[in-house]
C-alpha cells in the first residue's frame, strides 16, 4: 500500500476521509495526493445508524469478507439489534435506542 499522509480536517460534526486508497477510515482526516481524490463520509445520525457516503465504499469483516450493500448510502447499525447486521434495519427507533451524549471536541489554541 501507497505512504499515505494525513490532516486534520474540520467539519462540523461529519467525519470524512478523502483517499485514493480504498480502506474506510473512521475519523476527520484528509488524504492528500496528487492523484484523484474521492471522499467517504461518515454520518453519525442522533440515536440511529452510522452513515457512510462514498462511491466506492467497502464494508469488509475481521476475516477479510466482504458484505455486499444493496443499498446508498450505507447505514451500519450502532443499537446492536439490527437483524441484518452489519447494516441498519430501522429496529433502533423501534426499540427506542439512546445513543451516548456527544463526543467532546478537542480544542486547539
């Protein structure tokens, strides 16, 4: 794999990555390259799923397997009681799901 330099990007909350590789990356990066850049963005949707948009993104196991997404974006389930896991059915609304208070943001002087 390509030497892959990163920065810190702001985005008010979305968690993006732009690569030229193809590995999903969860936090607020940007790859830099001379070469063409895509973005993947992550959506974390208050008390529902993670949502990734991207046109080339793969959702891949610990093994190595890759699940095939029927549909965009990709929704990736957080409440856990999904039953097509990994990806969102809606059972969070149903279930009344509460995710964690909001993530503290760091803050650079």
């Amino acid at each position: 794999m390509d030497r892959i330099n990163w920065k810190s990007t702001n985005h008010d909350g979305d968690l993006s990555a732009a690569t030229t590789a193809r590995p999903v990356v969860f936090g607020n990066f940007v790859h830099e390259s001379a070469c063409e850049v895509r973005v993947i963005t992550v959506r974390l949707r208050k008390n529902g799923p993670y949502v990734i948009e991207g046109d080339e993104v793969q959702v891949i196991d610990w093994n190595g397997v890759e699940y095939q997404a029927t549909r965009k974006p990709i929704a990736l389930c957080r409440c856990g009681a999904s039953t097509t896991k990994p990806f969102c059915d809606g059972t969070h609304s149903k279930i009344g799901f509460a995710a964690a208070e909001e993530a503290v943001r760091n803050e650079t002087s």
